[in-house]
C-alpha cells in the first residue's frame, strides 16, 4: 500500500490497516503530521525503553507529532478517533497510537517509552 502522506521510511514494517487509519486521520485533520517511531525491532525497542511486548515491534503502533501547534495536535487527536483509532496515548509533546488486538478503547496521558 502506497500511503498518501507519508514517506515509505516512514511506514516500513507498519501493518497496512495501520497506514490507512493514519492517512485517514491525517485527511481529517488537515494538519501535518510526522511519525517520529513507527516499526521497531526488538532491540531498537529496548533501545528506546519500550515494554518487551510493544505493539511497535509487530507493526501495529506509531508515534506521532505535529510539528505547528498545540491546536493542530488537538485537531489530529480528534481526527485520530474519528478514524477509529481506539488506543491514544498523550506524552512528551507525541501522541502514540495502536491497533490493540483486544480492540478496546484507551486514552492515557503522562506514558513514556
């Protein structure tokens, strides 16, 4: 799958449902958007303080920020739900999403990885 806003770099190893989600997202929101981690291997994980079972590592979460303003990261919060994302977490100026298999709904704010 070609993504529409986002470079290839950037969506590598990330499953395809994710990539879609977050075109769509980002078409609602109309804002700009940067993921700053999106697949990472078991190591770079560890690397980066991820838990040992991180979503990361099986392509199924993403990192992401806006780089304008704190409007445009409430706009893409909004847009993120909207596009039937059920787990967003808030953290360190990024917001972290993904595809829980439990596909329950979560919020949470003040994480670190």
């Amino acid at each position: 799958m070609k993504p529409k806003y986002f470079q290839p770099h950037e969506v590598s190893g990330l499953s395809d449902k994710l990539v879609e989600m977050l075109d769509k997202a980002r078409d609602i929101a109309g804002v700009p958007v940067v993921i700053t981690s999106g697949y990472r291997a078991p190591d770079r994980n560890a690397l980066a303080g991820g838990v040992s079972n991180s979503l990361h590592c099986k392509g199924l979460a993403a990192d992401l920020r806006t780089p304008k303003s704190q409007t445009d990261r409430e706009k893409l919060c909004f847009a993120l739900g909207a596009a039937g994302f059920k787990q967003i977490g808030l953290y360190n100026g990024h917001i972290h999403v993904e595809l829980d298999p439990k596909d329950s709904y979560a919020i949470w704010t003040g994480v670190s990885h």
